[in-house]
C-alpha cells in the first residue's frame, strides 16, 4: 500500500508557498545540511508493515534513550537525488535500487522495512513537498536521506519493537570541490569492515569507524581515505563514502560486493554505462599494486557522482593518474549527469519524473 499523506498540524512557510524557489544562493552550494520545509515520516511495530506515513515540519523527533538506535547502532540509512530538467521537470535517480538496497539491510538488522512501492511513493511525496529546494537546471541538486531506525524502547539486545521511517532533504552541490580530482591516502592500519560484518548494507554502523582515519588524512592535505580488506591487507574496498574503480588499458576494474563492500548504485550504473561505450567491466579482486599501476583511477556515489582520483598514497610511495578532459571518469559522469538532469533520453529507465501535475 502507498502511503497516504496527511496534512501537518502546523503550517509550514505558506507565505512562500506561491515561490518557484527557495531564498538559497544557489552557486554557493557545497555538501552541507540546508534544512527544507517538509520531512517525511512513518511508524511501524516489529513484525508489522508499514501502511501510513505523513509530511510534517522539518525538525527534531523525540525518541526513547532506550532505543536500539541509540544504543545498539539498529539503523540504516539510504542517499540518493532529484534534478530540475531545463524544462522544469523533477527527476529522482533510481529509487527502487534504493528501495530494495534498504530491504537488504533491513534483513540482515532484523528490522521491518518499507515496501519498494511505499519507498518510492514517500521519496516522491518529500521531494513534492520541497519543491522549490530542488535547485535550479545545473546548480546542484536535492539530496534525499531515507532513514529507518530501531526507535521503540528496549534494554536488551535485540530487534526494536517499534520502527521509524524517515526521511528529509537538503540541496547539495559537489561533495569534494576539487576540481583536478582527488588525493587518496591508503590506510593499512584500520579497516572499513569485515567478512560477516555490515558491510555490504548501509548500515549506520559503518560509519563512525571510519572517521578517526579521514580526519587524520584530510588533516595532512588528502581528499579521502581508502580501504584495504581486513583479511590479506592486500586488496582495496572503498574509500570512506564511495566505491573506487581503477583502469588500465580498456579494462575497468572495480572490487566485487562480496559482503564488505556497498553495492553502489552510481556504481552499479557507472558499470553499465562503462560497458555501453566498449570497455570491459570487472568486478574482482584488485590488489593496492594493480592500483598503483593503473592508468587512470575515479570514485563513485551519491553524492560523490563520479570524480576522478589524481594521486594515490600509500606508505611513502605516491602515485599520480591521468584526469582532465581525456579520463574515461570525464566521459563517464558527463554521460551519468546528461540522463540525470534530462538532457539526453533516459533509455535505460533510471529515472522517477515526479507528476507535473503535482508540481
């Protein structure tokens, strides 16, 4: 069932209701938090399904500090956009892979989860209620944070009685401002996740851990960190927030989704649109020493989209890739953005058109 949205008991801004766009200084944006007017929500006891959300006011929520949330980490968390087209339309990327990445992670947290019809129609019904955030053809974009959270009180380890599913926005521009690409530093001390771990979910839990090394590596000048695998210490996974791949020759290489790593959607679309134009795709293991020999190396996600890496450091060795207007990675996003944003065909049926007669 679709869930049925109820109006909020406070009005929210009405004197700007009649307004294409919000009062933001579009050129300015980074990836940082602009609160809109609307977030989602919706409620669900254990074991039940979730039939019934509604737009409320953006700001705070009340919750038990007995929660699983709070407590134990029971959350998950999904990050995906809507584009304003040039003929004014509203664009959502992918949300069912979003949809059906949260019902992954929901099974492997014991948690209840939206349905993919529910998911999709409360993306689509937040992104309508905000939108006049959604910034202008080329400026940026909405960026949606679906949440589901383990927020009935309990004190023992084990599945909430009572879940929430939330979601709010915020209109983003570039993640990383660089705009040569990326400086990546190894890390061979600390891992990202584990063989039987989450970290193939997108679990909240899988970020916390890795702050303590991007805060030390942005502190001595680098982009990001990347991740080796807790097993052998010989293979990269993904940096802090996105998937990496790396090219040598026609050949484009990626780590597989074997259970440490995200299954990326940018990644997994990325990966098409890469075999679309001739190269070959694969998804296996690759060594930090294949990394340093590569030709070319870019990152994928969200909020990253597509962004090439100009150096590698690992240890004391320091190694620089081709970026600019001759990287496979510029070709890539150009071709990425170009179906987001509408101005080429959507032939592969990627993108949610929200109803212009709600608009």
């Amino acid at each position: 069932m679709a869930p049925s949205v109820q109006p909020s008991s406070s009005p929210l801004r009405t004197s700007e209701g009649d307004e294409k766009y919000a009062n933001v200084k579009w050129e300015e944006l980074g990836f940082s938090l602009i609160p809109t007017d609307c977030m989602y929500v919706a409620k669900c006891r254990q074991g039940e399904s979730f039939t019934e959300g509604k737009i409320v006011p953006y700001g705070d929520i009340s919750i038990s500090p007995c929660c699983p949330i709070l407590n134990y980490g029971q959350g998950l968390f999904e990050g995906l956009k809507a584009y304003r087209t040039e003929d004014d339309r509203i664009l959502i990327f992918r949300p069912h892979e979003n949809a059906l990445r949260m019902q992954d992670g929901a099974e492997r947290l014991c948690m209840s989860s939206p349905s993919v019809e529910f998911f999709v129609e409360a993306v689509k019904q937040t992104v309508l209620a905000n939108k006049k955030w959604v910034p202008p053809p080329g400026k940026g974009a909405l960026y949606i944070r679906p949440l589901l959270i383990g927020s009935g009180a309990i004190l023992g380890v084990a599945p909430a009685p009572e879940y929430t599913f939330l979601i709010y926005a915020s209109p983003v521009g570039d993640y990383h401002k660089a705009s040569s690409g990326l400086n990546l530093k190894v890390d061979h001390k600390s891992h990202r996740a584990h063989s039987g771990g989450t970290g193939g979910v997108k679990s909240c839990t899988n970020y916390s851990p890795v702050v303590k090394s991007l805060v030390e590596a942005k502190s001595s000048g680098f982009s990001d960190v990347l991740f080796l695998d807790a097993a052998t210490g010989r293979n990269i996974e993904e940096a802090s927030a996105c998937n990496i791949f790396i090219v040598k020759g026609n050949i484009v290489s990626t780590p597989p989704t074997s259970g440490t790593i995200l299954p990326g959607i940018t990644r997994k679309s990325i990966s098409e649109l890469a075999r679309d134009i001739g190269y070959q795709v694969q998804e296996r293991d690759v060594s930090v020493d294949e990394l340093l020999e590569a030709d070319e190396v870019f990152c994928t996600g969200t909020a990253v989209v597509v962004k090439a890496v100009e150096t590698v450091t690992f240890h004391d060795k320091k190694v620089k890739y081709r970026t600019g207007e001759e990287a496979l990675s510029k070709k890539l996003h150009s071709m990425l953005t170009s179906i987001q944003t509408g101005l080429v065909e959507d032939t592969k049926g990627w993108m949610v058109d929200i109803d212009p007669c709600q608009c």
